[in-house]
C-alpha cells in the first residue's frame, strides 16, 4: 500500500475533471485521478458543440438560453444554476478559445454557431445558432485541448488508477448528524491497474468528475467505462443520489450498435423520415421540428416504429436523411459522424438515409450539489471538502431533459467553479485524520471476487442486466414493466454475490475491475428503477405510459433517493405522504426515498409545445 | 424496445450471415512465463461485428484473462491500438468480415513500445515524445477580452492534424520507430504541426528548434506507413513533409 497526500484530489479526467485541474492546480497542489488515460475519456465522444450565446451570428442572449435549458428541463431545472450556466457560458467558450481550441470559424473570423435542438430565439419564435462547434469533434477538440492545457501546466496524473472507495470521517450509511455537526470528505482509495497495488489518497478536497452510468442499458452510445463508479461510490457512504430516473436517450444512434450520431446533423437541415418517406417530426413539434428536444424526438421515433411505420426489414428503425444536403457541406460539417455510417453499416449518407434508433446517452441525475460544486448530503447541508461536476452531477441545470449542447457547457462550467471552489477551501482547511484501515473495505471486496472459486461469468450478468433495462426502462416505461426490472435486478444482486472471474493475477486485471464495475451497474440501474417506480408522472426522459402527464401539483420536487440499513427510519428529508415516501427493501439494505424542492426564479412552468 | 441487429436480422447494409472466425492472439503475462505465445480463439461472428466484438466475446465467454484496452467502441478514445494481420488499426473500427475471416486473423501488441500484457503496451514513452513537442498554444502579451479572430483559411492549414486521437497506430507502424526508440514518432510530429500551422500559435520557431534534433523529423524516411495505419485518416507523411520543409523556409 501506498499513501500520497494532496491539498486538492480529482477522480476523472474528462472535460470536467481537466476543467476542474486548470484552476484548482494553480492554487492548491492537485492530483488528477484517472481510470483511463486522460485522452480516452467520453469528453472525446461529443460531437455537436457547446452552446452560449455569444450572438456571433444573430441575435441572442444568456436569458434565452436560460429559458431554453428550463422548458427544454421540463421545468425540473433549478433556474438560479441554469441561470449561472446560460450566462457564464460565454467566459467558458472565450476561455477554451484562448486555451488554443479550434473552432469552427466565421468569413470575418469569429467563433462559428449552429442550430441545435431546443435552443431557440426569444422563449421558442424559431431555432436559433447558439452551439459553437468544431466540426462534429467538438468534445474531442474540447478534450484534447484541456489536456494540452494540463500538460503546459504540468497538472499531475495517476493514469489507469480506479478509485474504488470514498472515505468520510462520519459513516453517513448508519450515523445520526447532529444538527451544525460538519462530515468532512477526507481521501478516497485507489487500486493501480497496472501493479494491483492499493493507494490511499488523504485529500482536503476531492472532486468528483467521473461521468455517466450508460453502460446499464444495452443499446448506449457510452464507452465502456462508463459504469456510474462516483455516483455509486457516493451512494454506497450513504449519500443521496438525485432524479435517477431522468435518463436520456438520444434519438440517433445508428441502428442496432448504439454509435451516436450529432444531432448537428439534424441542426445542418437533416431529416427525420418513416417507412413511408414522411417528416413524421412535422406532426409532433410543428414549429421546430427535427429540432425539437431530444426526449420528444425519441419518443416520436419510438412512436413511429410502434406504429408500424419504421424502415427496415423489421420495420424497427426510421431514416436520418442527408440526401439532400450538398456533399461538401456534409465534408465540412458532419464528417466523423458520417464516416461512422459508412464504417459501421456500409451506408454511404451522400446518398441513402441512415438507419437510426434511441440510444441511451445521458444521466440527468446523479450526486447532488450546490451551484458551486459541493456535495449535499440531504436536501441542505453539504459534505465538507466533497465536490462534484459533470454527467455524476446534478446541479441540476439539466432537470428531466438535457438539451444538446449543454453537457460540454456544464463540464466547462462547473468543472470550473468546482475546481475554483475546492482550491479556495483546501488553502483554509487542514487535513483530516484518516481511519487506522482505510483501505479494509476495498481489500476485502476485491480478495473476495479474486479468491471466490468458480462462479459465474461477469459479462452474463450484466448481459442481463442490459437487457432487462432496455427491455422495460427505456423510451417508454410503465409500472409493470419497471417492476420487472426491479424484480430482475434483485436476481441479479444475488448472482452478483456469486459471480467469480477467470484472472486471479496482479498485473493488469481488467477481469477484476470489469467485476468491480458491475456492482457499481447494479446499483445504479436499481436506484434509477426505483426511483422511475416511484415518479408516477411523464415528465422529460421519464415517459410513464401509465401516467402520461406531467402532474406539477405532485411532482414538481427533485426525488433524492437514500441506500439505509435496514432498521433506519423510512422517512428520508422530503418526505411526501403519497408521492415521495417509497421505500424498497433489499437483502441487507433499502433504499428510502425523499425530495428536494425545485428552485424556481423568473419561470412558471408552462405546457411544453415546440 | 431497441433496435438490434443481432440474431438472424438481416442488417439494412443488406444480408451478412453469421459466421465463425479463428483469431491468432498474442499472449503475454509475465506473472505466468516470461514468454511470449500465439493462442487460437474461434468465436461466432455476425456481419456488422469488429475486432473488438471478437475479442470481448472470447474475453466474456471463454477466457477472462485476455487482456487488453478499449473503451468508446467506435474509433475515437484511440484506447485499442493494435496489430491485425499485420497493420496498426483500431480493433473498434475493424470489420471481421472486411480483414478476410476465412483465415486466422492475427491480433498482436502494436509494436516499439513495452508489452505490459497481452495487447497492452506500456504508452508512456509515446506520451513522453508528445510532451515533449510543447502540443499546447503559446502567445504572449496580454489576453484578449474576446476571442482570437482566425480566418477559415487559416483554421483550414491545420484542420488534418487537429484529428489525432494519440493511439499511437502511426508511430508504432515507423521503422524508424522500431529501431530507435529516441525517434520522436509521427505522432509527435503531427501534434507540433496541428499548433506550427495555427495563426494564433507564437511558439512555432520553438517546436521547430525541437524537431531539428538528430531525433526528429530528419528521421523519417517517408515510408507512409504511418498514413496508413492512421484511423482518422490524417495524411501524416504529408504533415511531417510540412514541417520540414517550414524547418527550410522559416528562420528560428
């Protein structure tokens, strides 16, 4: 075991976590914990842009874009943080410029912007150019150039080093908080890929930046990395993780494989058409069309398939045409996505329409936090010296549905103000006492799968895992079909108990930390579940068929879901007799379920039409 | 519900039926024998399937142990690297059926870096080269309050290089690589061209002083193999040609 001390601990190196670097490592010495190299993280995936309304083009401005991200949210959005997004967007796209990212560019030389879906001019008239891209690798040119950025500033790496534990100095899974009485965040435990060996990390500061959780479904554009470890982590010590349910599936992945293709393509006048041919878009958001917010366009697709009207030989896709667009201009703008086409499904987009279907892409949800950066641990209090930013976020800035766009913004944004933050706190603070075996429960977890005898195989388990949630918690839900889940999910706990892998060695065991990231799967599809159940409500990216309406009276609350041992109470904070006092039970633990208010400023909700 | 291909679905691309491919991997663990060995995995494969799809297959359902990176699946985290059939791809980018399945298909560690296990090389040498070639934006005086201006033409000289996903197929496909280790790479060199070639960039004379070294781009012997090997399909030959011949104009 290894023990490293560090004013200010970053677990992630994607556009958050990088971000979140720059600042914190020229106040404070800072380490950046990685499980990829930094140049691997899903950052380098987003492809469309990243919004702000630098007006470069036409007319725009940051309370638009404000409004925009809140009905785009289905006003689940907390206004004061989306507010903070819109405006400090512009400082965030200025600052990656001058960082040397390269953007696309106007004849006169400015920052080029193009339509996205849900952005619009003046609260919804027309669709409006706010996404400042880099042809369709913006994430990719964001991501490199946060990495350039980090090596001129000689920012400190622990590449290919999973963090396997949080470690608090109160057990939030089982202890009362006194009121006024403060838990501090003190190190997280790390295991080193490539020797096995365990490292502890003391830290007055850590932020969380360790991205989504996609990998519960089967059909995603998600890396495989991407196993939801910090919410996991977080919940596991017995922090709330918030509005689980809310995932995103963006409408075009390429059939069948998941691979996301930009919805610049659509912002670059490509169309959405059936079986029959027709812009079924046109029926569903007349006034902005194909560019109507991503869980809209899903739904609508899902639609069309279900009715008997998708493409293909089993009809279970619809068509993204590109035909009539100018084969140089599709050079210019959407070349990767494209060449992805061609690559993957031998389709050549200049002149057949691409086959495309839902693919799981975003959490909305995740570890709570205040607008800047800092973890809660109920509806209120904050963990002490604990930040997070990013998709393991929620802030929320992206309430029930993220617009387009806004991610790379909110990695910017507070990636930003998280490593600010936590730099600013570490130069006060004073490092906390570590416990006298840190590292117990992560040795323990991991002899236990290493040294378990024949089992059963990892890649089945979560085969059915993904399975199930594409099966019963995608586009459309009900009752019933999340409660198969669920009930598939607790089976699924119990083989997990007894799954085994072949690896047993030291070196380089990726067997044993794909084992380790299915827990964090299980886990996180369960709490997303149960929090679905429990939202008997259609709002955003949670469609109950059984409930298709959005009902603000009940439901206008943040759920916060709590893992508790058995004989703690059942009411968590925002208990709601009726609507938010579900508590399900499991072999050793429940999962209890409270609520946070909405921060409403300037906007009433109002119907969502586009 | 999800769209899938798998099972007997016919794939829009037209009818590719499933088949069984051999796949000749190169293993390597030194906690076991300091010896390298070829081991055979016949998997069943469907028409749209990839390397990568093949290897997890034999990983998740035959032998745990077989290691190696991966993480996007589609061709830009730059994680999977490797050599099959003899030439630098992405197993994520690769179709079984376009690499001839009929007879065993070769998967091997890309070559010039250490083997740490399996398909996985030690990078950090090739990271230490980029490193090295200052790939970040230099300027001096005071920042501007807005943003730089950049013509699209401007933008356009250096587009090619902007690309580079740091997978290291091009400089481990390099002979010269191969034989001396000091040798920056391709790689390198096209990261110092994506920021030489940007009008915004002051420290061009920097980068240039760097690769004049007896390590640098006077090493290439224009073999094109690593314009071959790259996956994101950057001329990298003609950028390293760029930048010698800047080396020639340009007085630093």
């Amino acid at each position: 075991m290894q023990t490293h001390q560090y004013d200010v601990v970053i677990v992630g190196a994607g556009g958050a976590g990088m971000r979140a670097a720059l600042e914190s490592s020229k106040e404070a010495r800072t380490a950046v914990i990685s499980k990829l190299y930094p140049t691997r993280s899903h950052t380098g995936a987003a492809q469309g842009g990243m919004a702000a309304a630098l007006a470069n083009v036409e007319d725009d401005n940051w309370e638009w874009h404000t409004f925009d991200t809140v009905k785009g949210g289905d006003y689940l959005v907390d206004q004061d943080a989306a507010e903070i997004l819109a405006k400090e967007a512009i400082e965030s796209v200025l600052d990656l410029e001058r960082m040397g990212l390269p953007f696309n560019r106007t004849p006169e030389g400015k920052i080029d912007q193009r339509r996205f879906g849900g952005h619009t001019r003046d609260h919804g008239q027309s669709a409006v150019r706010r996404a400042c891209y880099a042809a369709d690798r913006t994430g990719h040119m964001i991501l490199q150039t946060l990495y350039q950025n980090c090596v001129k500033q000689d920012v400190e790496f622990f590449n290919e080093f999973y963090v396997l534990d949080l470690i608090t100095d109160h057990d939030l899974t089982t202890e009362e908080i006194a009121d006024g009485e403060e838990v501090n965040a003190t190190g997280v435990v790390a295991y080193d890929l490539a020797t096995g060996e365990i490292h502890v990390f003391q830290a007055k500061a850590i932020i969380f930046a360790t991205g989504g959780a996609g990998k519960i479904f089967k059909t995603t554009s998600n890396a495989h990395t991407l196993t939801g470890d910090g919410m996991a982590l977080a919940y596991r010590r017995g922090l709330p993780l918030e509005d689980m349910e809310f995932f995103q599936f963006h409408p075009t992945g390429l059939a069948g494989l998941g691979i996301l293709l930009s919805e610049a393509a659509r912002g670059e006048g490509g169309i959405l058409r059936n079986s029959e041919g027709e812009r079924f878009m046109e029926r569903y958001a007349p006034t902005i069309k194909d560019l109507a917010p991503r869980d809209i366009v899903a739904r609508s697709m899902a639609n069309e398939v279900r009715e008997g009207r998708g493409a293909g030989p089993n009809k279970d896709y619809v068509l993204l045409d590109l035909t009539h667009l100018e084969p140089a201009h599709i050079d210019a703008k959407l070349p990767d996505i494209t060449e992805f086409a061609r690559t993957y499904l031998g389709i050549e987009p200049y002149t057949e329409p691409v086959p495309v279907y839902p693919t799981a892409h975003y959490a909305m949800g995740g570890v709570p936090t205040n607008i800047k950066g800092e973890v809660l641990r109920d509806g209120v209090n904050v963990v002490k010296g604990l930040y997070a930013a990013g998709e393991v976020a929620c802030v929320s800035v992206h309430g029930s549905n993220r617009l387009g766009t806004n991610s790379l913004l909110d990695i910017n944004v507070f990636g930003k103000r998280s490593g600010r933050a936590a730099a600013e706190y570490a130069k006060t603070a004073s490092f906390h006492e570590l416990p006298e075996d840190p590292t117990v429960r992560v040795v323990e977890q991991l002899d236990e799968m290493r040294n378990r005898p024949d089992g059963e195989r990892i890649a089945d388990i979560r085969k059915a895992l993904q399975d199930t949630m594409d099966l019963n918690a995608q586009v459309f839900r009900t009752g019933d079909s999340l409660n198969a889940a669920l009930a598939d999910i607790r089976e699924l706990q119990k083989r997990y108990r007894n799954a085994s892998v072949q690896d047993k060695g030291k070196l380089f065991n990726t067997d044993l930390l794909e084992a380790i990231e299915l827990g964090f799967l299980l886990d996180i599809a369960e709490v997303t579940v149960v929090a679905a159940i429990n939202r008997k409500e259609s709002r955003g990216g949670h469609y109950r068929e059984d409930f298709p309406d959005r009902d603000d009276a009940n439901y206008m609350l943040h759920t916060m879901a709590y893992r508790r041992p058995p004989e703690a109470s059942d009411q968590a904070e925002g208990h709601v007799e009726g609507y938010f006092d579900h508590v399900e039970e499991f072999d050793g633990y429940k999962v209890v379920l409270g609520s946070k208010p909405v921060v409403q400023t300037r906007y009433e909700p109002m119907e969502r039409k586009y | 519900m999800t769209a899938t291909l798998e099972a007997a679905a016919p794939s829009p691309a037209g009818e590719i039926p499933s088949f069984t491919v051999t796949l000749r991997i190169r293993r390597f663990n030194p906690e076991v024998s300091e010896e390298a060995t070829w081991e055979d995995f016949t998997v069943e494969a469907h028409g749209t399937d990839r390397i990568l799809d093949a290897l997890h297959k034999i990983k998740w359902d035959e032998d745990g142990s077989l290691t190696f990176r991966r993480s996007c699946a589609h061709g830009v985290c730059g994680s999977d690297a490797m050599r099959i059939n003899g030439r630098n791809r992405l197993a994520c980018k690769t179709l079984l059926k376009d690499v001839n399945p009929d007879k065993p298909i070769t998967v091997e560690p890309i070559k010039g870096l250490p083997v740490v296990k399996d398909l996985v090389v030690d990078m950090e040498p090739f990271f230490a080269s980029y490193r090295e070639i200052m790939p970040f934006l230099i300027t001096s005086g005071n920042e501007p309050s807005k943003e730089r201006y950049q013509s699209p033409e401007d933008r356009a000289k250096f587009d090619d290089t902007t690309k580079c996903i740091l997978c290291a197929a091009c400089t481990s496909s390099c002979p010269v690589f191969w034989t001396d280790g000091q040798y920056f790479g391709p790689a390198a060199i096209v990261n110092a061209h994506r920021f030489i070639f940007d009008s915004r960039d002051e420290g061009g004379s920097q980068r240039l002083e760097i690769l004049n070294d007896k390590e640098g781009v006077w090493r290439c012997r224009t073999t094109f193999n690593c314009t071959e090997a790259c996956p994101r399909g950057i001329e990298v030959t003609k950028a390293i040609q760029e930048v010698k011949r800047a080396m020639i104009t340009r007085a630093f």
